[in-house]
C-alpha cells in the first residue's frame, strides 16, 4: 500500500521518491530479521545452513528475473506499471507467509510473557545487543559485521567511479557487471547448500571472506592490463559464490548460537551494526571519491575483507547456544 504514493510522483515531487524509499528502508529493517528468524522454524537444525543457501539462491534469482521484468513494465505501462507490479509482488508474498506454517515455538513462562507485553522497540533493540555482548561467538560476528560494513559502504560508493574512470565502461557498463554478480550469487547459493554440512559455519565465514577479499584486490588492480568488461564481469561472477558463502555461514551460526526467541531482536541488533558501519563506509567513500587515484582505496576495501576472513578463522570458536 505504501509504495502507491509514487504513482504520483514526477520530476518535480521527488519528495514523494525520497519518503517512500526511506519507508521502504524502515520495512525491510523489520522484515529481514524476522524472515531469517523465520527460518529454524520451516526446517530442521540440521538443514539451516541449506534453508540459508536457498534463501539467498531466491533473492539472487529475483535480481535476475526482476530487472528485464522491470524494464518490461517500463517500456509497456511506464512507471505506473513498476509501482503496481511490484506492489502486487508484496501482496504475494503476504499471501505466501500466510500459507506457511512453521513449527511451534516453546510459549515462554508466564512471567515472561507479561514482561514481554510492556516492552518497548529500543528495550529488545538493546537486549539484543546485551545478548551479543554476552557471547564471544556474537561479538565475533559482530566485529565482522562492521568491517564488511564499512568495506560495502566504500564499494557502493567508489564502484562506480572506478568503472568510469578506470575502465572507462559507463553507467551501462557498471549496471552489467553488478547485474551479473546474481549469477555468481544463485551459483554461490547452490554450492553453499552443498558444502554446509562438510565445511560448517565457521569455515564458511573465514575461508568465504578470504576468497572474497583476494578477488576484490585482482579485480581492483586488473585495469592497466585490460578493461575488457568481459573480464570484470566473469569476477563478479566468481565473487558472488564466495559473498553468498559467507552470508550463509553467519546467519546459520548466528541460527544455532541464540535461543528461538530472542534470534528475531539479535538479528536486527547485528543489523543495525551492519547498517551504521555501512553508513561510515559511505561516508568515507563519498570524501575519498575525489581522490585522484582510488585504487589504494579500493585495496583497502579489500583489505578489510581479508580480515574479516582471518577473525573468523582466528577468533570463532565452537560455542553452546545462549540460554
């Protein structure tokens, strides 16, 4: 319902853009944790990790079919044709959390639940925290969280000034290779189901980051010997299995460290880690962009990356899920 404002949107209310898109921001943030909250409860302990992979080979897949299905309603209905296409998008998918039905989580001790009655938002945003505080495995994550938040936050930003300036490929181009990474992010999903149970978690998390890191360092240091777009799209491609990879590991450990009732307040306080360090990231990339060279940038940006990996392969640890 709220993405239909923007039917009366133009160039001269872009107002009305900018509300829906922050709306639509504030939606997700609710959405996304109770989705991955969502999940222990559709499949067994010993399928997380493939109910994981499956997620992400889904939004992968949608990355692929949304966009020419986008730019079909465009051409055929204009803009009024995206905004009801992707309404009723949504529709569906209330419809399809409605048809599920998960298993029964263990209803809490009365006095719990009178507790939980009375409290507010920020009161199980900051539980959510203490939890993550309480374990060395979460605070881990955690700490990984936010270096891969602040290594996107700079990719968002300088990604494109580097496909400008450095391959010289255009808007166009920049758009074909962040397009073909849901390749990589549907072939990632299906090889991750598929090594989950020999590698676990926390060597999906390491040895993800680590793949990740040291092909962000090639793709950043390739263009004094080619700019092939070809070239660059083929390591998007590969990056999108290693990027899948660890996604995987870090919500299935996250899954399996915290008790079924308090994952949904932990997620969301992991996101929001997530999503201020992003927002430094973004920050630093915007004052940096000027930059007459950003490229060393970049290799920090990868850099962090590479870290991540070595935290995760240092510092996780087996732990017993959090009472």
């Amino acid at each position: 319902m709220l993405l239909l404002p923007l039917l009366f949107a133009s160039a001269d209310r872009m107002g009305i853009v900018y509300a829906v898109a922050a709306v639509e921001a504030v939606l997700g943030a609710v959405i996304n944790p109770a989705r991955q909250a969502m999940i222990p409860q559709l499949v067994g302990a010993d399928q997380l990790a493939r109910g994981n992979a499956l997620i992400a080979v889904s939004d992968n897949l949608a990355r692929l079919v949304g966009s020419p299905l986008g730019g079909l309603a465009f051409a055929l209905w204009g803009l009024p044709g995206i905004v009801i296409a992707d309404a009723a998008t949504y529709l569906i998918t209330a419809a399809l959390v409605a048809l599920s039905r998960p298993h029964p989580v263990a209803p809490p001790a009365d006095g719990e639940a009178a507790a939980t009655a009375e409290k507010r938002i920020l009161r199980e945003w900051g539980e959510g925290l203490a939890l993550i505080a309480r374990s060395a495995t979460l605070r881990t994550l955690a700490l990984i969280a936010g270096l891969g938040g602040v290594a996107q936050g700079l990719f968002l930003v300088l990604f494109l000034v580097y496909v400008t300036q450095n391959l010289g490929a255009g808007d166009t181009g920049a758009g074909i290779i962040r397009g073909v990474q849901a390749i990589g992010g549907v072939l990632g999903g299906l090889v991750a189901g598929l090594i989950a149970r020999r590698l676990g978690p926390r060597s999906m998390i390491g040895g993800g980051y680590l793949v990740f890191g040291m092909l962000s360092l090639l793709t950043w240091n390739l263009a004094p010997y080619t700019t092939a777009l070809w070239v660059y799209c083929g390591l998007f491609i590969a990056m999108g299995l290693p990027g899948v990879t660890t996604a995987t590991g870090e919500i299935t450990l996250v899954q399996t460290t915290v008790p079924p009732r308090a994952l949904g307040r932990v997620i969301a306080a992991m996101t929001t880690v997530d999503g201020a360090a992003q927002a430094v990231g973004l920050l630093l990339g915007g004052l940096l962009a000027d930059s007459h060279d950003i490229v060393p940038i970049l290799d920090v940006q990868a850099s962090l990356y590479l870290l991540c990996g070595v935290i995760g392969i240092i510092a996780l640890r087996p732990t017993p899920r959090l009472p």
